[in-house]
C-alpha cells in the first residue's frame, strides 16, 4: 500500500482504513454490481458511480472514478487517472435521428464508437465525454467541458465543445513528462 493521493492533514492509520475499504468496494462493484467490468490494478471507486450493462469497460491501475460518475459507452481507461464526480460518457449516436418516418424513440441504436483515455489523465467535474474520442497521455480535460473531439498528449482543453486552451508542459517538459509515463 502506497500512502500517495491522500486527503489533507489524513494520517497514515486513516488512510490505511479507508484503502482497506476502498478495496472491499471495488471488489463487490466489480463482482456483483458490474461484472463486465474488467479492471487491472487499484481502482476507486466513489458513492453513485454507474456503468452500464454490456458495455466494454476496462479500466487500469490507479483510477479514481469520481462522485456519481456515468459511463454509458465502451470506455479503456490506462493508468493513473483522476475522473471527478458528475463526468459523463456517453454515446455518440445512441438514438439516431435521421430516418425519415421514424421518431427517435423508434429509430436504430448507433455505435458511437471506443473511447480512449490514455495513462495520467484528469478530467474534472460535470465533464461530458463523447463517445469514440481520444485523450491523449498527461492531458486535462476542464471541468464542464463537452469533448468531441481527440485531444493530444499534454494538453488542457475546456469549453462547449472542448478547444484547446494550452499545453501542459513546454516542449521539454512535454517529452519528459511521455517518456517518465513508459
């Protein structure tokens, strides 16, 4: 046990307990509330969390799914990654809309697609993900942000829709930062 990502002013008993029953819910998550779910490591997972049914989910080692986070698309989270509480990701095209003669409540499910969310990622509060996006290694996706969009290594986007804002690094530190990550 690590005693890294700790609250302020915890001490190491506390932290210890709370990992022990950090623990024990994510097995029963894993194991009885979503058994799709396949994951690779330590995961948190907060109060509300939901995913659904029959979606391929795979999430890596140190991953904090925050307050009343919703995945309702195919989502491979790597390793290292902070999603906070209220973020969405949903898909794409789950009602198409296009078919003449047919109201959306009867038209076809789309596919909108595998989304990617690469090692050492942080996407903050209320955040919508689309489905069948990118987020690219050490990037920051801003709180109440609407990303359709593939984001680059090391970069901060935010808005509606989601833009670049800057990058994370310079240049020197950018290649630093992806080569600490391998």
């Amino acid at each position: 046990m690590q005693y890294v990502n700790t609250k302020r002013g915890e001490g190491k008993t506390a932290f210890a307990i709370r990992y022990i029953l950090n623990y024990f819910r994510t097995w029963w998550k894993f194991h009885v509330s979503f058994p799709w779910v396949r994951y690779k490591g330590f995961v948190r997972v907060m109060k509300g969390v939901f995913i659904a049914k029959n979606m391929d989910v795979v999430i890596g080692d140190n991953v904090q799914l925050g307050r009343y986070a919703d995945i309702e698309s195919d989502v491979h989270f790597g390793n290292n990654i902070l999603v906070a509480s209220f973020v969405s990701f949903v898909g794409r095209r789950d009602h198409c809309f296009d078919e003449p003669g047919k109201t959306m409540w009867e038209g076809k499910r789309g596919d909108g697609g595998l989304t990617l969310v690469d090692d050492d990622v942080w996407i903050g509060s209320h955040a919508v993900i689309m489905s069948g996006v990118h987020i690219g290694k050490g990037s920051i996706i801003a709180a109440g942000s609407v990303l359709t969009k593939d984001v680059p290594p090391c970069e901060i986007w935010g808005g509606n829709p989601a833009v670049k804002i800057r990058d994370r690094f310079a240049e020197e530190g950018k290649s630093i930062h992806l080569d600490s990550l391998k």
